[in-house]
C-alpha cells in the first residue's frame, strides 16, 4: 500500500459515516480527540485489534484504551465502583482514562486488554470522535496514531507522515486541543495516578477530597496503556533542565528562558501541553541531533509535559 491509499476526511456526517463503513470492514482510522490523534479499530474485531499493532510496531503486551460514545457503552464492558461511576459523571466527556475490570462474556477483542482482568476506557470530548463511535455502535480501540515509541500525533498532517499508506483513512479536525494524552487512574487499592495527562491530577483530587496514590508509572511490563519507560521520542536525544543550549544542541525554551524555539514564552502550561509534540517535530526536522529543553514546573499540566520529556528522554533500545 502506498501513501496515496490512505484517504484524508473531514469531520462531515458523510464522511463520518465512510469512516464507519471501513471501520466495520475491519479497516484502520486515525481519529481526531482533544489529546492527541488516536489510531481506531473496531474493539471487537480481533483482526482490526492486531492490526493496531502491526501498523503501529507496538508490543503485543501493551494494551489498548478504548473510547466509548457515553456511559451507557462503557458499562457494557467494565463494571464500576461507586467512586470510579462519579469520577466519570464529573469529568467525562475528556482526557480521563479509568482502568476498571473487565466484564465476563463481552465481545471485546483479547488483544485489547493484552491478556489483563482490566480495561482501559474513556469518552474523548472531541464531537467528531464520539459521531464515529456512534456511527459505528461499537467501542473503538485507539492508542496514539503514530510509530510505537515516536512522538504523538496532533494533527493530521503528523498521522500521514508516521502511518501513511498503512492505514485507510484519517479524521482531521485541525489541532488537538490538549496535545496531551489523556490522564489514567486505576482503582487497585484506591483511586491512583497510572499516568499523568491532559486533566490535572489536582482537579481529580479536589473532586475526591483526597489526595490519589503514588504509584511507578514508569516500567516495561505495563498493567495498563502509557506507562512504557521510553516513548514519545523524537530522533533526537534530549537533555532537560537546561537554562541555555551547549555545543550542538538547540534549546526548547519556556517561560523566560528563550530557545530555538519555545513552548510557551507567557509560561502557560496549557499553551506547552498543547505544542509540545509538535515542537519536538519540528525541531527533528531541523536535523538537530540533540535538543536541551528549559525546566517546566512540575504542577498541573506540567506534571504531564515532565513525564512526556523524561519517557522521550530516556535510554532508547
């Protein structure tokens, strides 16, 4: 297949529906939401499901979150405690993943869940991906649309240059909102941090009343989507928690430390969240071999960006 098979979408009720159609086909659609460019396949068709990974080069052994259009779809394939039902009563439809068991005898592909007694699940916000998931009836699996490992997608320019001519089409809706991915919680033993993300793990613990707990969200043999120890990596190598550039690097600036480029020279969190990885594309583009980034502080959003920056950071296979 070459590039030119993969179909560019817009966000239209007929085009909607063709991304149904090949949904249905078995057929893989890279999907706009306000985190980051998702790939989808139909969730309980097992051949779309491997096709993720195959498309994507992505270990078998780490699993898949699934997007559903309301509640009512997710509670045909999880079960709920009373605390994860009102965490998504407040914060769904958004960048909230919960990780819950699994329900018996549902048509979920296994590959999704990479052999876990949990699922991963949330209702993204961006209208044109819960129209698809309507329009299709069926939950969508749907990591990030992009090389296992490389830097997510936010646009839809960014999915056809990684999967060009490996999947059917794509959705684009313009930038994603957020440019993060979603924030995880799981429930074993509490509400706890799995991976932070698009909402501020500050808004969930004022929603709780109580502090989430701590947990290694870093490791190689996940328990849930996004917690591999190295991804979101550019070609260059980064340093972070530089406050100016040494010999043969360019600096990511933010705040007032100025860079090559910035992420934010006013030191909004949420404008770097939302072009973080596209500053690290672009600044690959450039040829640079190695990139410093200006220090973020570690709260809010920033908590997010920091976990992205060390995972890019991080010693490559």
């Amino acid at each position: 297949m070459n590039a030119t098979a993969t179909q560019m979408l817009g966000t239209g009720a007929a085009d909607i529906a063709r991304a149904a159609t090949l949904l249905s086909q078995g057929r893989l659609v890279a999907m706009p939401t306000e985190t980051v460019y998702g790939l989808a396949a139909d969730a309980c068709n097992d051949a779309a499901v491997a096709a993720i990974y195959a498309a994507k080069g992505r270990p078998s052994s780490n699993p898949l979150i699934v997007h559903v259009s309301d509640l009512a779809m997710a509670g045909d394939y999880v079960d709920f405690t009373p605390i994860a039902r009102d965490m998504a009563q407040a914060f769904w439809p958004g960048p909230l993943t919960l990780v819950l068991p699994l329900r018996s005898g549902t048509s979920l592909s296994d590959r999704v869940t990479a052999g876990l007694s949990t699922l991963a699940v949330r209702m993204p916000e961006t209208p044109a991906a819960r129209a698809l998931i309507q329009s299709l009836g069926r939950p969508l699996a749907a990591p990030s649309a992009n090389p296992s490992g490389k830097v997510s997608p936010t646009t839809a320019a960014h999915v056809m240059a990684g999967l060009g001519g490996k999947i059917a089409a794509i959705i684009d809706a313009g930038p994603c909102q957020i440019g993060l991915e979603s924030t995880i919680i799981g429930f074993e033993g509490g509400p706890t941090l799995l991976r932070p993300g698009g909402l501020p793990h500050e808004a969930i613990e004022r929603m709780l009343d109580q502090p989430l707990r701590a947990t290694s969200i870093v490791t190689d043999r996940p328990n849930a989507p996004g917690q591999l120890a190295s991804h979101y990596a550019p070609d260059a190598a980064l340093r972070l928690n530089a406050t100016s550039a040494e010999p043969n690097e360019v600096l990511l600036g933010f705040g007032p430390i100025a860079g090559t480029q910035t992420l934010s020279a006013s030191g909004d969190l949420a404008e770097a969240a939302a072009c973080l990885f596209d500053r690290l594309r672009s600044l690959d583009a450039t040829g640079a071999t190695r990139i410093a980034v200006a220090p973020i502080p570690d709260k809010g959003l920033g908590r997010a960006i920091n976990d992205r920056l060390r995972r890019a950071a991080a010693p490559r296979d």
